[in-house]
C-alpha cells in the first residue's frame, strides 16, 4: 500500500476494513454536498417565458395587436361610424390575439419546464451504481451518494465517479483521455507515490471523475466528489457553453422566419390594396385605420399560430410511445433524425444473438448429431457437466457461456446437474489456462476407479489423445465452417490418482470421445427486422470481434450478408485509407475483428456518403462511435455506464428488433409531423386566398381577425394534435428514407395550393350567397352596397353590418367546419373508409370537438354577435328599414327616408334590400364544407387503382405531384 492511501485514510478519517459509517456518510453529505457536477444554471420560468417572445411569428402577432389597440384608444385614428358591436370588436380583437401570444408563451415555457423535469428523471434512471464499503459490509448505492473517505471498488466498464487513491489494484487500466488527452490506457500502480509537482497524468496511483476502467479491478478511497473534483473543475467553465439547436427547432425557425417575412410582405400589400383599391385615397382618413385591421388579419392567416405547440406535444407523445417498444429517446430531437435513419451499424452479441451459448450439434461415434436425444450423445453431455464450473444461483446459470451451454443441453434432458456432482465427487481438478486452453476434474465413480475428464480447445486436446482420427480432424473442420465453437472433450478411467497432480501426468493417453459445437444462436424476431430493414431501404450492418466465418455464418443467416455483398477483417480495414472505405463502404455488410477506432471509420464513411447512421454499442470503447453516429443506441441491459452516457437512445432490452420498431415509430411521428403542416398549412392558405379575392371581388373582408384566430388556434389544433397521435403506417417500412433539408417537399407544397384553392373558392362562394341573399342574389348590387359600408353611419352600418354578416358567417361555417375536417383528408392517402374505428377515433373526437367550438361562437347570443357569427340574421325578416345615415357630404338625412331610398339618392340606382327569413343557409353552408372530402374521397379512390397507379408511372408530371 503506498503513503498516499496511507496519509488520505488518515486525514479522512476512516478505514480500509470497515469504511465510513451510516452516520458519518449523512454528515459528510451536508459538508460535501452530493457527488454531481452542478448543472447549468438553469433560467427561471420568468426568464424561460420571456425568451419564447424570441419567436418572429409571435412578435409579428405581439405588434399588431399593439397597434390595434392604438387605433382603438385614439378616435382620430378611425373614423365615428363604428356601431356598437364593432366599438367592442375593436378592443376585443387586439385582446384576444394578446392573449394567444401569451397561451403561446406560457405554453413553451411550460414545456421547456417539462422537459427538463424528464431529462432529470433520465437522468435518476441511468444514475451510476457504486459498490461501496461501509459500516463493515459491501453495498451498492447510487454514486451521487458517495463522499470522501468512503472506500469503493472499480470494474471493467465502470466510470469512475470520484476521484480518489487506489489502495489496492489488479490488472487495472483507466483511459483517461477527457482529462489528459491521451487515448491509450493507462494502467495504474496501487504502490506509486505522488507529491504535488506530480502532473495528474503520471500519477498512477490516483483514478479520476469521468474517465473509464477498461480493465482489471481496483480498491479505492474517495478524495474529491462533485465539483472538488478534476472533471468538476473543467465543468465548472462549460457551464456557460450555448445549448445547440436540434434539426427540427433549426428547420422550424427557418420556417417561422419565412412565414414572418411573407406575412409582413403581405400585411404591407393588403394594406395598400385596401386603400388604393376597394376604397378612393381620398378618403383614406376614414379607412386607414379599417385597413389597417384588415392587414391584420391578413397576417394572422399567414401565420399558423398553433403550429410549434402541437408540434411539441406530438414530439412528447411519440417519446411516450417509444417507451414501450422499450426504446428510452433520451432527447426528443432524435425522434426526428430516427424517422431518416438508412444504415444500422449493429454489435452482434446480445443485440442479433440472444447472448446465451447453445450446444447446436455434437460428434460422437463418428457421426455427426443435431439433435441430442441420443443415449451416446448425452452420455457425452454427463461428462461435459461433471468437467464443468458452472454455479445455479435460484435456477440461474452463472459461469463461463460455453460451460453453462454443456449444463443447459443436459437439463434440457432431464439431468439433474446436482445430483450427478454429487454422485461423481470431484476429488481434482486442473483449471483452464490459456496456455493449456484445457481444463481437467478428476472424479470418483467407485472405491477402486477414478474418471479423467478433459475439454478444451480442439487443436490442443488433440494432441494428448490416443485415438485421434480423421473423421474428428473433418468433424472439428465443418463445424468451424458453420461458425460453431468447437470444443473438444476426452476421458481416461484410471484406479489411482497420481501422487503428483499436474498436466504432463494427468493430460496425456487420453481417449477422445466427442466435440460440442456451440452457437450463440440469432434472437429469432431479428431475421423478420432485418427483412424489414431491406424493405424499408435501410441497409443493415454487423460490425463485431468475432471471427470472421462466425461473423459472416451468423450475417448469412439472419440476412444481413446479401449476395454481392462482402465481409472484411479489421486488418484488412487498417490496410484501407479513409477515401478508399468512403468509396468502398456500400460492398461490406459484415465487418469482423474490429476495434473501436475501426467502428468510428465505418460511421464516418457512411456519413460521408449523405447516409444517416444508427449505431448500437454497450462497452466503454464503443462510446466513440455512438457519440459520431448519428442515432447512438447503447444497450440498456448489458451496456456500460459511459456507452449510455453517449447514446441518444437506451434500447432497454438489447435487441435489435428495438431499433426497427424506433425507427417506425421515428418514421410515423416525421409522417404526421408533415400531415400536420399540410392540414395547417392549408388552412392558412384557404385564409389568405379567400382574404385577398375577397376584397378584389366583393370590396370587402370576408373574415374578421378574430374568426382567423379561432380557425387557427381552436379548430384546426385539435384535428393537428390527432393527427399526430396516429399510428404509423402498416406500409411506413416499404419506402427508402429521404433524408430533407426541408419539411416541405414539392408534392406536398402542390397537395397545399391544390386544396387550398378548392376551399378558398367554396368559401368565397358561401360569402357571396349570405352577403347578395338581401339584394336577390344580384352581385353588382351587392358590391355596391358593401361599397358603402365606410361611408354610412348608424342605423345604415348597422343594416350593411348585418348584411355583411351573413356573407361572413357563412364563409365562416364552410372554413372552420371543413378545416375541422380536413384532418381526415390528410390522416391517409387511402380511403378514410378503409381504417377501423380505433385507427381514426382521435381524429373523430378532435372533429367534433372542434365543431362544438364552432357551434359556440355561432349560437350563443352576446360571443357570436363579437366573433361577427350571428347565426340567427339568416331568421330575420326587415323590410323598408328606416335609419340614419349621411351621404357623402356629411348631412345628415330625416330618418324617415328608406334605405332603399338613400342608395338610390346617393348612387342613383335603386337597390331593395330584402333580410328574409333563410335559416337553411348554414345548412348549405355546412354542405359545402363537406363538398372538398367527397373529391378528395373520390380522388384517392381513383389515386390506389391499379390502372391510375400505372399512368402516374409514365407520366413525368403526374409522377411529381401525386
């Protein structure tokens, strides 16, 4: 033991024998604090709210509704016409849209909040174990418990989460490369001494925070924990590093810019239109102000509000989902970049192969065995099991995998393991070395006889056999083929034990009696993954230490290994530059007898290739390549603590198949991800449309902002949320990945124009039925009456008012009802028709949620009369209408003049306006919401047809956009 650990126990107060006490450690605690790095300080919800005011769409929004209230509070800013309803609508207006900035806001806030508070749970799940001394006895504690003077013992594969003294080691070597540099191991001396001018890299006898055993064992008393340590102190500086954007927020704000730009293009031109078009310039001191508000609502429908909510939940609930395909998403970013994964780099042991060694075929009496009922093979097996390490701890088989295999395949029969060492006693034994690559027991099977058992390896067992012959040399040959470990197993009765035990008397005259041939046989879900693999265009890769027949048997097997392809050794890849495997990359499937540093290359080569990569790993060199792989997938089970560290994804069962059903999952969640914006998207366009040809054909705005927003926020946020709840296509597996910059492709940029222009359309149509239905449905009177509506007052805007209400309720009806419903034209290309209730149930409770927010702005008096969707104009009846009103000179007229009366004075044409009793109306407009799902309905059916499918094919221009 060197002086350090002798001085540290000594001034920390404990002992080697015993540790630190329960009492001492719980004081320890309050003096040291926890043994964790203090995480980045993380901002409070005020300055999180705050920040989500960072968002352009969200400013844009924040402005206008800045300047509307500006409007409204100044009366030189509008003119004094303004009826009642519209005096409330101008405040309320500019409310609401703050108060959808301010969900918006609280609503990302809230979500970052969450999220952290599920990286923290993360985090306690995946916490490090210790195995600690105290109060005399071993104990397994989480890491962050630990405290200085507590003694703890270190492993292959354990990172270190402490610094501290080694007071006794074997074998031990540390990497210490995120300390020193150095990528080589290091391996330590319990006997070296330091003194202060001592640099930490040669100080072998110190282990350090954060570096990882790569071998050996070691006893060590703590010294620094938490921020006191050397990794604690380079922390203490990245604390103030920028967190990085993930690929979906960076595509998002890309989007979100784009659509801020375009909405502040458009609020300038629709304002300019407004008043240079629908109304004369010389009147702009009456109609800036309307336009103003009208240029809003233009940017309002640009603008899909609720878009980068529901994003953030459909994220949330597809991390939810992957849990239990057993798939711990570490960040939900990954999600995204899973949906696009092309090639998985998988380990073989444990994630393609069960990880249990199975005897597959046994050699004896010169004749070869698959099945293992024969008397003679399991006579074989008796023998196997008496020469055999293998301990049951409550039925579980711990030992070497090959000896625990020989004791399966004879339980398996119904040979008690037990009983027969019971009946065989060993009297002695010669244990494996791995010179010999043998292993002797010496059994009593009477008073006057003894049985030598001998197994091994084939080559060195041979050797010392009397009866070895060609067929054994054949067998041992074959089986190697076949990728089977082959161990070879001989005997000799013999009446007495020699009186000096050892190799050279006891292994030789040996009588050959069998050879094993064992497998670590393929999981048996992997062969149907892997086939889904190929269909979806993702190309599946082994890259293991074995050798490489076993590699390439195991790979030909399970379908990894296609003809044309190739296998190649880790010598062989040394021998290869960087720019040749980039170029030859795509010829290997199997890559055999690697090293951890090959593992990088592969990664990178098929990263060079524009591939997006998935890497599975569970020891500590393979941490690297999950940290360069695109999807890094640690194993949950078997992995080390610094592989999961690395990973972005924990596969929480080590199976392949984990990683196919993730990367579904990833590829449905991308699926609904781009339905949602093609639903959203839709909308906003069918907004803009209907807003501009609006006031180009009827010189007037079909939709107030206010109805924008609740279109955008409340009817179609339910049917997107939906949409991102749906299960990923049966068929999501049958299509190559397309990794995309953009979110948006052609195809569905034309799906958006395309049925943006038919529902703009119905809902222009709809506008022209109310608003012409009190002027007998005659389109240049009612273009001349809404012509007068910013120069009238009174009783005459209020009767324009109602008037236009009717065309605006009812362009209203035919928008939010078929926005609502639109999610089931988008939910599929297939007929909605084909999908069981439970496929499309979501989407149904979304709908009628949706059209019950839609009956409520419609049908309760006072809110409908604000959202200016009073349902129940269409059941009044006025005629000759008396009112006030001034004519274009400001006078004003007698109110017992008609309305009728003074549009023939001021215009000098006679128009009769007629609010009959027309309740239907909404009806019809209900109908024509429902008209765009009939042809959508129609045209999938036409679009899956085997004749359609087949011109599309040939036809460059259908080809492209369908």
């Amino acid at each position: 033991m060197n002086t350090n650990a002798i001085e540290a126990q000594s001034n920390l107060k404990t002992n080697f024998e015993n540790g630190l006490s329960s009492g001492e450690v719980e004081t320890r605690l309050k003096q040291y604090g926890y043994n964790r790095l203090a995480i980045k300080k993380r901002k409070n919800f005020f300055l999180k709210y705050l920040e989500q005011f960072k968002d352009p769409m969200l400013i844009l929004l924040l402005i206008a509704a800045i300047v509307s209230y500006v409007i409204s509070g100044v009366p030189a800013f509008h003119t004094d016409v303004l009826t009642n309803v519209e005096k409330v609508i101008e405040w309320v207006e500019p409310s609401i849209i703050i108060l959808i900035v301010l969900i918006n806001t609280i609503f990302g806030a809230v979500q970052e909040v969450k999220a952290e508070k599920a990286m923290d749970s993360l985090e306690k799940m995946t916490t490090p174990i210790a195995k600690v001394l105290r109060n005399g006895d071993f104990d397994q504690v989480s890491s962050y418990e630990l405290v200085p003077g507590d003694i703890v013992i270190l492993e292959a594969g354990d990172t270190i989460p402490i610094d501290g003294i080694i007071v006794e080691s074997s074998s031990f070597k540390v990497i210490e490369s995120v300390l020193t540099g150095e990528s080589l191991p290091i391996e330590k001396n319990d006997e070296f001494s330091f003194d202060e001018s001592t640099p930490i890299g040669d100080r072998l006898n110190m282990v350090y925070s954060g570096t990882n055993v790569v071998n050996g064992r070691a006893t060590v008393i703590v010294t620094k924990t938490g921020m006191s340590t050397e990794i604690g102190k380079i922390a203490s500086l990245l604390n103030n590093t920028k967190d990085e954007w993930s690929p979906l927020e960076k595509r998002m704000a890309k989007v979100g810019k784009i659509l801020s730009i375009f909405a502040s293009i458009c609020l300038i031109l629709v304002f300019l239109l407004y008043i240079f078009y629908v109304n004369d310039i010389g009147n702009i001191q009456n109609t800036w102000s309307n336009g103003f508000k009208i240029s809003v609502s233009i940017a309002i429908a640009v603008v899909p509000e609720g878009l980068l909510a529901i994003l953030t939940i459909v994220l949330a609930l597809g991390v939810k989902r992957m849990i239990n395909y057993n798939a711990l998403i570490k960040k939900t970013s990954s999600v995204e970049t899973l949906g696009s994964a092309s090639v998985i780099c998988s380990d073989k042991t444990g994630t393609l192969t069960q990880n249990k060694m199975t005897i597959v075929e046994v050699f004896a009496n010169n004749k070869s065995f698959t099945k293992l009922d024969d008397k003679n093979v399991l006579k074989i097996i008796e023998y196997g099991m008496l020469c055999n390490d293998t301990k049951i701890d409550e039925n579980v088989l711990i030992g070497d995998p090959t000896e625990t295999a020989i004791v399966k395949a004879g339980q398996n029969f119904n040979i008690d393991y037990e009983k027969l060492r019971d009946k065989y006693i060993r009297v002695e034994e010669l244990p494996f070395d791995s010179d010999r690559k043998l292993m002797t027991t010496i059994n009593k099977i009477s008073s006057k006889e003894y049985l030598i058992i001998t197994k091994g390896a084939p080559d060195n067992l041979f050797k010392i056999c009397k009866n070895k012959t060609d067929k054994f040399l054949i067998a041992n040959d074959e089986m190697s083929k076949k990728a089977l470990r082959v161990l070879a197993i001989a005997i000799k009765k013999v009446k007495a034990i020699p009186k000096n035990i050892n190799s050279k008397t006891i292994e030789k005259d040996l009588e050959l009696i069998g050879l094993f041939g064992i497998i670590d046989p393929p999981r048996e879900e992997v062969k149907d993954a892997i086939q889904t693999c190929l269909e979806a265009g993702i190309r599946p890769i082994m890259i293991t230490g074995d050798h490489v027949n076993t590699a390439s048997a195991i790979a030909t097997e399970l379908g990894i290994l296609q003809e044309g392809q190739l296998t190649i050794s880790g010598q062989e890849l040394s021998m290869m530059t960087d720019e040749q495997l980039k170029n030859n990359v795509k010829n290997y499937s199997v890559y055999a007898r690697v090293s951890p540093e090959d593992k990088i290359r592969v990664v990178e080569a098929w990263q060079a290739n524009d591939q997006i990569v998935a890497m599975t790993g569970d020891g500590v060199n393979d941490a690297p390549a999950l940290k360069a792989a695109n999807i890094g997938c640690a194993m949950g089970i078997t992995g080390t603590e610094v592989s999961k560290d690395a990973a972005d994804m924990i596969l929480m069962d080590d199976n392949f198949n984990t990683i196919v059903q993730a990367v579904r999952e990833g590829r449905g969640i991308l699926d609904n991800i781009k339905r949602i914006m093609i639903t959203l998207f839709t909308t906003n366009l069918t907004e803009l449309l209907t807003l501009v040809f609006g006031m180009l054909i009827f010189a007037f705005n079909p939709f107030t902002a206010i109805q924008i927003l609740w279109v955008n926020l409340v009817t179609e946020s339910f049917p997107g949320i939906a949409l991102g709840m749906k299960k990923p296509e049966k068929q999501i597996m049958r299509f190559d990945p397309k990794s995309s910059k953009n979110l948006l492709n052609g195809k569905m940029l034309f799906r958006i124009f395309a049925q943006g222009m038919i529902f703009a359309a119905l809902s222009l149509l709809a506008f022209f039925l109310g608003a012409s239905s009190v002027v007998g449905f005659d389109y240049k009177s009612m273009y001349t009456v809404l012509k007068q509506y910013e120069n009238v007052n009174a009783a005459g805007r209020e009767i324009l008012f109602a008037m236009q209400m009717r065309g605006s309720i009812m362009a209203f009806i035919v928008l939010s009802v078929s926005q609502s419903f639109n999610a089931f034209n988008t939910f599929s290309s297939k007929n909605i028709f084909t999908y069981k209730w439970s496929d499309i149930k979501y989407v149904f409770i979304a709908f009628c949620v949706s059209f019950s927010a839609i009956l409520f702005v419609t049908m309760i008096p006072s809110v409908n009369e604000v959202f200016n969707s009073n349902i129940y104009t269409f059941g009044n009846s006025m005629n000759n209408i008396s009112y006030w009103a001034p004519d274009f000179k400001g006078e004003i007229i007698n109110d017992s003049i008609s309305i009728n009366q003074l549009l023939k004075n001021q215009i000098n044409q006679e128009i009769y306006l007629q609010f009959n009793n027309q309740w239907y109306f909404p009806l019809i407009a209900i109908v024509f919401a429902f008209i765009p799902t009939i042809i959508f309905e129609i045209a999938k059916l036409v679009n899956n047809s085997e004749k359609f499918i087949q011109f599309s094919k040939s036809n460059k221009f259908l080809n492209a956009i369908i």
